[in-house]
C-alpha cells in the first residue's frame, strides 16, 4: 500500500511538472489568472510569449494562440499511464479491504466512532494525551483512540473516494460521458485542484502514520497487519 501510494505520489508530482499552476472553475491555461502556482519545474513562469494572435483570422472574440518564449516540459505520457494503473489497483484494494472491514464486523467495531468518542470533550482530551509527543508501544491493533478512528474513518470513507471522483473529473473520456462529474466540483480545474490538496494532506497522514509506527515497535505492528497477531 505504501509502495502504491509513493508511485502515485511519484507520477503525479511528473504529471503536474507539465503545468505547475492550478485553478478554479472549468477553465484554465497559461492566459488565464491561477489560483495557485507552484515552482517544481522550468514550467512554473513561461515566461511570455513570441507571438500572439487570433486562433481564427477575422473572427470576432477568437481564442488568442501564442508560442512559448521558453520550450516546456511535457515528457510524462508515461506517468499518466502508471499513475491511472496504480490508480486503479488501489482502488481495488481498497474496495476489498471496506468489503471485508463491513462483513467482518471490523469497520463498525474497531473504526467507526461511537457518539460518546465523537464528544468535543473526548476528543480535545486524547489530543492533550499526545503532548508533548509520547509515543506508546504498540498493542497490535484495536482498540484504537478517537483520534486514531477519527483519523482513519476521514481517510478511508471521505479523502479517498474524494480522490478517486475528482481524478475521475479531470478525465476527458469521463467528463464527455458524464458531465455531471466534473460539474460536482465546479469545473474539471476545480476538481484538479482539490485533487492536488487531497494528495498533499493524504502524504502526510501516510508519513505521519508510518512514522507512527516505526516508533511504537515496528516489528509488532507489522506482524499485526499482515498476520493479525
């Protein structure tokens, strides 16, 4: 899983050095105003243009076509391919592990809060207990704290799906068919966007959560992820 998410991690940072600038709403390019702009490749300014003219000659309100005062970068055909592949086998995997979390019991039982966890009081008590940072030994699995099953069930049922329906969103082929996607977000930059937010806050609940369990004993949380003991 960790693996899965580093190539994806991996390909989409090579799928954005194309255009390192986000926006919001249904449109946006280098002639358009960006909501964010991100200085990870040579593509983050371009620098201007050589030319600038009407895409249609005699036109009136014709796009302006222009040509780069600086080449871009846009060797990534291949990340876009790895990354829509392992795309897809994370979202198996997760399907299976919710399938099997909702007929084992495990998902209701060991991760979903109860109404008395989801207390404001509750909840600010167990942050406390993390400051200053104690990390505990591991016990190898539930119960979990209410942070811990606040945490998981905000990845598992809300981030992830979000991730799979806005990558979705910025599909052509999708949005073609089903136009109601992209609309869900207010436009395929939009959905570009959040996208790019989920996957930032989604690397460093990853980090923060294998960080985790490298000091609370590797070798006994491995053992009770992989054998359940």
């Amino acid at each position: 899983m960790v693996l899965g998410v580093a190539t994806l991690a991996f390909t989409g940072l090579v799928i954005l050095m194309a255009h390192p600038r986000l926006y919001w709403g249904h449109v946006g390019n280098d002639m358009t105003s960006a909501l964010i702009e991100l200085p990870i490749s040579k593509n983050y300014h371009h620098r201007g243009w050589e030319t600038s003219r009407p895409f249609f000659d005699g036109v009136a309100g014709s796009p302006i076509s222009g040509i780069r005062t600086l080449p871009i970068f846009n060797y990534n055909s291949w990340g876009r391919s790895l990354h829509f592949l392992m795309a897809w086998i994370l979202v198996i995997t997760g399907g299976v592990y919710v399938g099997a979390g909702m007929i084992t019991g495990h998902l209701p039982r060991n991760l979903l809060p109860r109404a008395i966890k989801r207390a404001p009081r509750r909840l600010w008590q167990d942050l406390r207990d993390h400051f200053p940072v104690r990390t505990k030994p591991a016990r190898g699995g539930p119960p979990y704290g209410p942070l811990q099953k606040l945490a998981y069930c905000v990845v598992i049922l809300l981030a992830l799906p979000l991730m799979v329906l806005t990558g979705l969103a910025m599909s052509p082929a999708i949005t073609v068919a089903y136009p109601w996607v992209s609309d869900l977000f207010g436009g395929s930059q939009s959905a570009r966007t959040i996208h790019f937010g989920l996957f930032v806050a989604l690397g460093l609940f990853t980090f923060g959560h294998m960080l985790m369990v490298v000091l609370s004993g590797l070798k006994t949380q491995m053992r009770a992820m992989t054998v359940g003991e």
